[in-house]
C-alpha cells in the first residue's frame, strides 16, 4: 500500500511539473540504459577475478607450457585482463622490450572499451539539473504573466500553482543529477579497479617472463 501511494505521489507530482519534466524524464532513460550497459561489460563481460586467473597463467608459465597460459587467456578471451596478458605471452620468446611493447598495445586497445560513455553519464547529471533549473524559471515567469490578468482572488492558487510546478521540475531534475552521478561514480571506480590490475598484472607477467628466460639460459650446459 505504501509503496503504491508513494509511486502514485512521483506520477502526480511529475504531471504537476510542467512541459520540462518530460526532457528530464528522457534523459533520466538514456542514463538507465548507459548504466545497463555499462555494468553488463564491466562486471560481466571485461570482468575476472585476477588473482586466480594470473595464478593460472602462472602455473602454466613456470611449468614452461606457455601453450597452456595461452588457453588460461583463451578461456577468458573477452575479458579486458585476458586479453593484454594473452598480447604479452604471444610475445614470451622475444626480448622484454618486445614483450612490453606487446602488453602496452592491448592496453590500449582496450582501456577505451572500459572507460567507453562513462563521460555521457556526467553529462547528463548536469543536462538534468540545468533542465530542472531552466523549468522552475519558466514556471515562476508564466506564473508571474498569469497573476497581471488575474482576479485578486484568484491569485493566490495560480501562484500557488505555478511556484508547485517549479519546484517539482527542480526536485524531479536534481533526483535524476544525484541517481546519475552516483552511478557514474560506481561504474568509474569499477574501471578504475580494472585498469588497475590490467598495470600490475601486465608488470608481473613481464617479470614473470623474464625470470623464465633467466632460469632456461642458465640451465643450457657451458
């Protein structure tokens, strides 16, 4: 019962809010929809847990079976991480500048991919409480032209009236701001976070690879 009053509430209030409610309510669905989209590639489809999969991959590696740390990557081929630790183990028999090079390339081809339309949702926290500032602007001004025609009477409720239908728009438009910017700062972490491991397992993996060639030159008789 309560949570049907209260959603009766939102659509009356936004009827009460006047022509810019409807912009804002557009652009509160296009952040819906980014952020959909958004949180399915980074925390399904660009996601791994790092840790064990660079456990893996290491296995393989100090097993000297880089055939095997390549189907590790292949197994999660869609995943950022896979991909620029897969980039640097195709490049395992040639120097460390080759191998880095190597990592460096896939990192940027994907670091556009994870940070992609994350910009948009800030513009559109901002879109939306300039719609709800430019609505309650033209809410008091039409407000105010209706009160010179108007009976003394009469005044009163049309204030009343138009201040109601400013103050919704502004309301609507900075819940739309908040919920978008707070979204935004999830999904801007959880890139972060990615690129983050993307650095220090590409590091590790350089490493990784070279300790290899070390240990194999050695073992080679004199």
């Amino acid at each position: 019962m309560e949570a049907s009053n209260f959603i009766g509430s939102i659509i009356l209030n936004f009827q009460k809010g006047g022509f810019f409610m409807y912009p804002i309510a557009i652009t509160f669905a296009v952040a819906i929809a980014m952020v959909f989209e958004r949180m399915m590639r980074l925390y399904v489809q660009y996601n791994v847990d790092g840790t064990s999969f660079m456990f893996e991959v290491q296995k393989h590696v100090l097993a000297n079976d880089l055939d095997g740390a390549i189907r590790v990557c292949n197994g999660a081929s869609r995943t950022a991480l896979a991909r620029v630790i897969k980039a640097g183990l195709q490049r395992a028999s040639r120097d460390e500048t080759q191998i880095q090079n190597a990592i460096d390339a896939a990192s940027l081809e994907v670091i556009p991919k994870l940070e992609r339309r994350l910009n948009y949702l800030a513009l559109i926290a901002n879109i939306a409480t300039l719609l709800g500032l430019l609505g309650t602007v033209v809410g008091l001004i039409h407000s105010f032209a209706a009160l010179e025609a108007a009976d003394a009477a009469q005044r009163q409720a049309i204030l009343a009236k138009g201040i109601s239908e400013a103050m919704n728009c502004t309301a609507f438009g900075l819940l739309v701001a908040i919920t978008t910017m707070v979204m935004h700062s999830i999904l801007a972490a959880k890139a972060t976070s990615l690129l983050e491991e993307i650095d220090e397992f590409g590091v590790k993996l350089l490493d990784l690879l070279s300790a290899r060639k070390y240990r194999h030159s050695s073992e080679k008789p004199v």
